[in-house]
C-alpha cells in the first residue's frame, strides 16, 4: 500500500508543467501507481482547463464559424482517447534485470557505479545541481545514517526498506530535507529513483569522513 505521496503543491505544479524534468519524471510515475493522485491530479487539471476554456469563452465569439469548427475538432476527436504505447525499459545489473516504468524510456542511463552494497546509475538529464540517478541497495544491507543539505526525493520502484522514519513499499514518494536523519536498510534488497539537490552529510563513523568531498559523491 502506497502511504508516502507527493504535496498537493507539487502536484499542482506538476499540471502546471513547473517542475523540473526529474521531479516531473517521478510525479508521473508515482501518479501511475496511485489511484488518490491520479484523482486529485485529474480534478486539478479539469479544473484548470475549464478555467482557461472560460477566459477564451470570455474573449471570443463563440458564434465566429471558425472557432466553433477548431473547438468542435478538439472534443470530438476520438484518436485524443487512443492510448499511446510506450516501450518500457530494461537495465541489467549484473545478474538482475529491472523493468523501468515509461517515463523513464526515453532518458540516457548511465553505467552502473558500484560501491560495496550499494549501486547507482546517473540518469542523465543537465539540471545543473539537481542529481537524478536509479539506485539499488543490495540486500541484507544499509546505507551509512545521513541528513541532506538540500533535499532528497526518492521514489521507491521495486521492493521495500525502512530508514528509521518510516518503512516504505512500491509507489511512496519520499520527500526529505536537511532536517530530517535516516538510515535507509533493507534485507530483500530495493530499486529506487533518486534525486537530490545538495551533497549528502553523513553522521556516523567512517563515513564521516567523506563530508569534505561530499561534494564530488552526490
């Protein structure tokens, strides 16, 4: 059961076409898997399309033969219902492979990285700070506690963990700043979609002494 799920804020921006190509990335993706977003997503964008239909309504002269031809074309076209078929795509980490939802099919993806039980792949998109990536905790394993000097989004695609906050399943949405600690540990092993936007501060031993080039890791 999906339990972590994007603000309405981000969701609002998310019709509006103001976030940024990952966040946009993850938020339809997350939409897909969860039926309480998809609505709110669909109430909001109707809303806003009677909205904008109102203002031209206001502003033109819905007898002109010309607008009613246009208008009548928009709403009675059935090939607008068709679905549009969009090949998913497959990465391969070693012995693994993953199914990758739609909205990631047509990005670049980068080699696997791998450090001791944990995997990640740059997902290439030139947002400047912000960092996207597919990551994998192996199983049987944790990552080293750890806050954020920005923030970290992270949607979970493929099996479960806990981080000491939360324990999270397939589709949350998990949205976490620089006040909030976590540990992320899981012992069936977890794909997730990443993206953060400042380097990660780390809080517990060896680790620590990777906060100087915290900077180059992220």
């Amino acid at each position: 059961m999906i339990n972590q799920h994007p603000s309405s804020e981000m969701l609002e921006h998310f019709v509006d076409g103001a976030l940024p190509a990952s966040l946009t990335a993850a938020v339809s993706i997350h939409t897909d898997m969860c039926p309480q977003c998809q609505l709110y997503v669909e109430q909001v964008t109707a809303e806003q399309a009677q909205q904008c239909f109102d203002h031209n309504q206001s502003n033109t002269d819905v007898q002109d033969p010309e607008f009613a031809a246009i208008f009548e074309a928009i709403t009675f076209d059935d090939r607008l219902h068709e679905p549009v078929e969009s090949p998913q795509l497959q990465v391969t980490l070693k012995h693994l492979t993953f199914e990758l939802p739609r909205a990631l099919s047509a990005m670049k993806i980068h080699k696997w990285r791998h450090l001791g039980k944990l995997s990640r792949a740059a997902i290439d998109l030139d947002e400047g700070r912000l960092h996207t990536h597919l990551l994998y905790i192996h199983p049987d394993s944790n990552l080293p506690r750890h806050s954020h000097k920005g923030f970290e989004m992270t949607l979970l695609l493929q099996g479960q963990f806990s981080d000491g906050i939360n324990n999270y399943h397939v589709g949350d949405f998990i949205m976490l700043d620089s006040h909030h600690q976590h540990q992320p540990t899981t012992l069936s092993g977890c794909l997730c979609m990443t993206v953060v936007s400042d380097q990660l501060q780390f809080s517990q031993g060896w680790s620590k002494l990777l906060n100087p080039i915290g900077q180059y890791l992220y």
